[in-house]
C-alpha cells in the first residue's frame, strides 16, 4: 500500500500532514508531489475537480485508488495505519 499526498508550498494545513508522516517516519509508504513544482494549478483541478483543496490524499493498493481526504483525514489516517 502506498499513500499518495498533494501539496501546495505555504499550505498551511499540508504542513500539518507533512509533520506528521515525519512523526510516523511512514516517509517510505507516502509520495509527496508539489503543486507548481510536479504538477499545475489547472492540471490538478482537471483532474480532481475546481473545489478540490490541498492537501489532497488517496491510498494506492494494487489498481485500486482511494481518496482518504483533507489534511484531517489524512491525519487520522496516518495515526491508524503507521
């Protein structure tokens, strides 16, 4: 299983997701990519929809993707899982 994670620099709330997967050192489960660095604004909103807000996270398993969700989802998610 892989956690996916997309960001936004200065993001408040992203900081909080990427303090915390330090914190359960699940750097090696989770992919970081940045907006304006991996991807585009707009590319990002084509694929997740206009009210799609960062961070924005997803779990991978074999072909199957799930959305986990905002950065308190994603939070809680991490505190179960590592």
């Amino acid at each position: 299983m892989v956690v996916v994670v997309y960001f936004r620099e200065g993001c408040p709330y992203c900081g909080k997701v990427a303090k915390k997967i330090k914190e359960k050192k699940a750097e090696k489960d989770v992919e970081v990519y940045y907006c304006d660095k991996d991807f585009t604004k707009e590319e990002f909103q084509k694929k997740y929809g206009n009210d799609a807000t960062f961070p924005r996270g997803y779990k991978k398993e074999g072909d199957q993707v799930m959305l986990i969700g905002d950065s308190e989802s994603i939070v809680k998610y991490l505190d179960k899982n590592y």
